[in-house]
C-alpha cells in the first residue's frame, strides 16, 4: 500500500546477519543469556541489601512483648496467637500500658493449648476486669472473669556483704611443771649468810617466768548475707482474664489482657 513503509526486522539493521541463520541464533541466544544473568545479578543484590533487616516495630509487638506474649520471647513453642485486638499507649505519668484480646476457637487451638504455648498457669477465680481495659477494647468484653493468678514477685537475692569481727584472745599457755614463781617477798628474819657447817643441802633456787604477752585480737572480715536493693525501674505487672464463649467448641475462650511496665 503506497505510503506505508514496509516493516524492517533485525536483520534490516544488521546487515552481517543477511543470509546467515546460524549466526542470528546466536547473537538471540548470547542476548538472552546475558539479560538473564543480569536479571539474576540485580535480584541477588537486592537480598543481600535486605537480608538481615528487621521490620518496622508495630504497636502490636510492642505490646506483646511488653505482656510477654511476643514470639520472640518464646522461640521453642513453634507457634503463635495473634491477638484480635492490640492497643499500646503509656499512662499519664509516662508508664508503657498494653492491652491485648485474643480469641481461641476451641478444640486444638483452645484455651488449653494457648496456656500451654505460653506457659500461663490454669485460670483462677472469678474477678472484675479493669475497666480501662474493658473500655481499651471497645467495651465489648464481660464484667467480670476468671483471672489467671498473678506473676509471682522477684525476691532479693542475698548478697554477701563483709562485717567485722573480732577473733577470741588464745588460751595463755600454763608453765612447764616442775617451775614455780619465786616468792615476791623474801622473809625478812632469815639469816643471808649460809650455814657451811649445816647437812642440810641447798634448796634448788626456783625460776620465775615472765608473763606470757597477751596478744591483740585482730580484726577478721567475716561474710554475712544481705539482701540485694530492689532494682530502680518498674517491673512488668500482667493481669489476664480468660471468658470462655458460650455455645462455642469446648475449649473456645476470650483472652483479655492488661500490662503495664
């Protein structure tokens, strides 16, 4: 058709590959190759770009880790809960606070296996929910429900700690028998000149000993236990409430959860 040009193909603007097939095949496959290795380069760099990053924290984990129910804090158990409703905010004085609500199914998803996974003890009895948390939640929870007990309080540690003492003074060693202590006062009417005319022998002149000195007690650090002070920042409070769904599989239930930190 007259003003239409004729359509060109690949060998219009490579005139070597006229009346050569062979040649085209492969210059198609050589391109081929290489956008395909370049592709693989450009993906390969991208994960090692990324590989290792850790995703944006949400409320959701905050909120979980702050009630310890996050994944991460339980690495053996191989499965999870995701909570239905998750809320993370601080109160006035500046405290993190979390809500939680989760909804097991019942039968091998229920109340038992959810206790199991996080290592939460049996319910207890019935008690009032906060009601910060009912209103948390959208007001849609029960007044009351059986509380789990709660987590027991952390106790000092002893610590030792040195405090002086003093060591008794040593027994003072007694004189070797056979030795007295001389006489303070020698008698005044005794004649100081000796008898040599008299058979009677010599007495044996006794020793005197000194003293024996009395050594001074030294004082000696002896360890003894103190209680090690409570640590400054809070510690992490829980309150759960189980309520189990009426008309639902056995074992069906909804969790409520209050933290603060």
């Amino acid at each position: 058709m007259d003003g239409i040009p004729p359509e060109r193909a690949v060998t219009d603007s490579w005139p070597a590959l006229h009346g050569r097939p062979v040649l085209r095949r492969t210059v198609a496959v050589g391109l081929v190759l290489c956008v395909s290795v370049a592709a693989a380069l450009v993906v390969r760099g991208v994960n090692s770009l990324t590989a290792g990053r850790v995703g944006r924290e949400t409320d959701r984990d905050r909120a979980e880790l702050l009630a310890g129910l996050h994944p991460s804090q339980h690495p053996g158990v191989g499965r999870s809960y995701v909570p239905v409703g998750a809320i993370y905010t601080h109160t006035p004085g500046g405290a993190p606070i979390a809500y939680l609500h989760y909804r097991v199914a019942g039968k091998d998803v229920g109340l038992g296996d959810f206790l199991r996974a996080y290592d939460l003890p049996a319910p207890g009895p019935t008690a009032p929910l906060p009601a910060d948390l009912t209103a948390a939640l959208g007001g849609d929870g029960p007044a009351e429900a059986p509380e789990l007990p709660p987590d027991p309080e952390p106790t000092p540690s002893p610590t030792p700690d040195a405090t002086t003492t003093a060591d008794p003074a040593p027994p003072v060693p007694a004189a070797p028998p056979g030795l007295q202590a001389a006489d303070a006062d020698p008698d005044p009417d005794a004649d100081p000149t000796p008898d040599l005319d008299d058979d009677t022998p010599e007495p044996t002149p006794s020793v005197t000993l000194p003293p024996a000195p009395t050594p001074t007690p030294t004082p000696t650090p002896t360890p003894s236990l103190t209680p090690t002070p409570p640590p400054t920042h809070p510690q992490t409070t829980r309150r759960i409430y189980v309520a189990t769904i009426p008309g639902a599989a056995p074992g069906a239930a909804d969790i409520y959860i209050r933290a603060t930190g």
